[in-house]
C-alpha cells in the first residue's frame, strides 16, 4: 500500500499527477524531473542542441564522476 510521502515524492511538480523521471542531456547529465506532459515544455527552457548533440559546446568545465 502506497502512503502519501511515497506518491508524492514519485509524482512530477508540474501538477499532472504522472510519475517524474529524469531529463538527461545527449552526454547523460541530469537536467531536471519531468513527465510525459511536461518534459517538452522543461526541454524548451535549455539550448535544443544539449539534447542532440554530445559535443556540444560549454562555457564550464565537465569533469566525469568519480565512483
């Protein structure tokens, strides 16, 4: 059984009531939490090319994770 901490922390913010994923750019780094009824509207708020394009250019350092 489902309490309401356990569905809220899985729905998306947007209001939609669908479960949240993770919006990841073409080199794998999250940008935001989203759903299917607002994941274009989120998309829109960052450079189209971030998602297309793995080498794309960036004003910042990208260093890889350390596990």
């Amino acid at each position: 059984m489902k309490d309401a901490y356990d569905t809220d922390f899985k729905t998306c913010a947007c209001g939609s009531g669908e479960e949240k994923y993770e919006l990841l750019d073409a080199r794998g780094i999250f940008c935001s939490f989203v759903c299917s009824k607002c994941e274009e509207k989120t998309k829109k708020k960052f450079r189209p090319e971030i998602f297309e394009d793995s080498q794309y250019n960036c004003d910042e350092p990208i260093e890889p994770e350390d596990y």
